[in-house]
C-alpha cells in the first residue's frame, strides 16, 4: 500500500447534484442576463426600488405578506424574460405552502335557514275568508232591493254616479320613480350579487380576484385599455397592483381609480355595496 495514494472508495465530488438558485437570485441573475437595472425593473413593473432590491436579497419582509410576494415575484420575472411558475412554486415551498381557504360558516346557516318549509299564514288565510263573507252578504242584500222596484234601483243608481266635490277635480298623476340613466357600464346589477368591473385606463396593473370561497377569478397583467369583470354571490377579493391606473365599476357605481399611482392595494365587496371594501 502506497502512502501517498487516496483510498480507492473515497467519494468523488464531481457527480454532487448542482444547488438551486434561490428566487430572489434568480430574479438579480435575469435582470442582468437582460441588462436591466433596478430602476428599470422598478418603473416596468411598478414595484418601487427599495422592495425589487429586498427580493433579490431573498428579503420578502417588505412585500406585506405571501399574496404581495406572490404577485411581485411574477412581475419581476415576466419583466426579465422568465417563467414565474417555478419560482412561485419554490416560494411556496419555503414558505409553507398556499393557505387553504377558511369556510365562512354564516353562510352556510344562511343556506340552511332559507331552505326551511315556509309555515302557513294563517292571518292572511283568515282576511281572505272575512272578505268573501262581506263579498257574499253586500251581494245578497243588493239582489234584495234590485227584487223591490225598479224605481229605487234607478234613484240608487243616479246618486250613486252623481259627482262629488272631492271628484269634481281630477286627481294629480302621481310622479313617477326617477329613472335618471347611470353611465356606469354595469348599473343593472343585480342586488342578489356582486359585481366589479376594473379597467385600465391609465396604464397597466398586475391584478389578482378571487372569490369568498377563496377560487381564484384571475390572476395575472391587465394591459392598458384591457378590462375584467369578477361576479360572486357573497364577496369579491381583489389586490391591484397599480391602483392608479385602474377604475373600479361596483354594483352599478362608479368608484373611480382603484388608488395612487404605484401603490398596491387589496379590497373586498359585496353583493349592493359597494363601500363595504
């Protein structure tokens, strides 16, 4: 045996599987594949500078939570030319998983209560009878004196088509309900749902909806000029990414733009009201 020599069963270093990148690197190395810098990133993809530098860093402290890290992992990568589905998946991976959506069991009361068997009303079983016995009687009593004479039924007859004070006058046609026109694209909303229309109409806004079962409606880039409508029974749940540029139309109103340029908001609402967000 040779001193000098390795032991014929040490393991060999060259076979060891490469690492993987982290998210955040992954996203600095695609920016500079791309020759973007960080302010150039930051203006594209509204994210402000300080967070794209906290993410490639792997810091996602300053994104507000796993929906913002979410949403602006996908920006910067759809910025720099990269697929956002693995990265999010390993986000996911680290960072424990998706939530699962919380059931809301009010609602589900609701739902049973309605489907109850309605009891009968016996009050308006009781009028309904009262008036077919006056019906009856006023009937019987009139076929009595129509039997008398017809003289009577004629003077009956006569007072009973003379005109008095109070009709002399006709009466005011009552006004009708206004029925003033909205310009809002969605005001024959129905009161039974919620429905929120967003459209870009000042540049384009990452945009994620999803609905009180915690399904996602959509998830993704609203181009300028684009629009999407969400419709739900119970609530609509949106975060926008740059709410200046996106108009909101909520059960019939017109909210305006959803916030300031740049910033990043998340709001819900429900069916009829549209300040409940």
């Amino acid at each position: 045996m040779s001193i000098g020599n390795s032991p014929p069963d040490a393991p060999s270093t060259s076979d060891a599987p490469p690492s993987v990148p982290s998210v955040g690197r992954a996203l600095a190395q695609g920016r500079l594949d791309a020759g973007l810098t960080v302010e150039e990133i930051s203006a594209a993809t509204r994210v402000r500078a300080p967070i794209v530098h906290a993410i490639e860093s792997d810091d996602f402290s300053r994104c507000g939570g796993d929906v913002y890290a979410r949403g602006h992992i996908r920006s910067l990568a759809k910025a720099v030319g990269l697929d956002p589905a693995p990265l999010i998946e390993q986000y996911d991976a680290e960072h424990g998983g998706r939530p699962a959506p919380t059931p809301v069991a009010p609602v589900y009361d609701k739902r049973k209560i309605s489907a109850e068997p309605r009891r009968p009303n016996w009050t308006a079983a009781m009028v309904a009878a009262i008036v077919v016995v006056v019906g009856f009687v006023g009937f019987t009593m009139f076929d009595g004196a129509r039997g008398g004479g017809g003289q009577t039924i004629g003077a009956q007859a006569s007072q009973s088509t003379a005109p008095t004070p109070a009709a002399s006058h006709p009466a005011k046609p009552s006004t009708p309900p206004s029925t003033a026109s909205s310009n809002s694209p969605i005001a024959a909303a129905p009161g039974n749902k919620v429905v929120v229309k967003l459209t870009a109409d000042k540049g384009k806004s990452w945009v994620a909806a999803t609905n009180d079962d915690g399904k996602s409606l959509f998830e993704g880039m609203l181009g300028s000029g684009q629009s999407k409508t969400f419709t739900d029974d119970k609530r609509v749940y949106l975060v926008i990414g740059n709410a200046g540029a996106v108009d909101m139309f909520v059960n019939g109103k017109d909210l305006g733009p959803a916030g300031s340029d740049g910033q990043l908001v998340r709001t819900d609402f429900t069916p009829g009201n549209p300040q409940a967000g």
